[in-house]
C-alpha cells in the first residue's frame, strides 16, 4: 500500500467546544500516530490513547480511507493546540537490481 509522504503532521487550535481532529493522510496503525497537546505558553505533552487523562484521547481509522479520527477526552481548551503527528516507518521491502529486465531506478 502506498503511504502518503506529503503529510506528517497536522495542527488544529481548540476553541473550548471542539474534540474530535482529523488527521487526513493514511494512517497503517493505531500506533503510528502520536497525539500531543500545546497550551498558550508552548507546554508540549503526549497524550495517552485510551487513557483517562484532561486530553487523553481514542482513535479510530476510517477502513476505506486509513484516515484516523482522533477524538478527545474533554473538548480542547480555547487557545490550546492539538498536534498529530504520524510516525509510519516508511521502508522499501524489494532491493531491485540494476541490470535486471525490470528497470530498477524508474520504479525506485
């Protein structure tokens, strides 16, 4: 399956009535995206998915799509930022040869 590049990350503001973000590139995993929160003053903590802390959160993946929904525990305070961060291990798992029939570096 091809994994999207171009996104890695995405950054939403609460607005003290929001809880559920998107995070709108292929996720494999529940374990391949991190959720933190920022407040005003630059504080960066990683939440815990299905924890029961303020912005502990649960997430789920859209089958169709490998989008994930990442839904809080409390609605995001005004001013606090939710960032979700992907960490899918993008690895090449066929070493082609140069030489071969199949053009190696066209496909690479």
């Amino acid at each position: 399956m091809t994994v999207q590049t171009e996104i890695k990350r995405v950054v939403q503001v609460g607005t003290g009535a929001t809880k559920v973000f998107y995070f709108n590139a292929t996720v494999q995993g529940l374990d391949d995206l991190k959720v933190y929160t920022v407040t005003p003053a630059g504080v960066q903590t990683l939440q815990v998915r299905g924890g029961a802390g303020t912005y502990d959160y649960v997430m789920t993946i859209n089958s169709a799509t490998k989008f994930a929904t990442v839904t809080l525990t409390n609605f995001l305070a005004a001013g606090y930022k939710v960032v979700l961060l992907r960490g899918t291990p993008i690895t090449q798992v066929v070493d082609y040869v140069e030489g071969d029939p199949f053009p190696a570096e066209t496909h690479e």
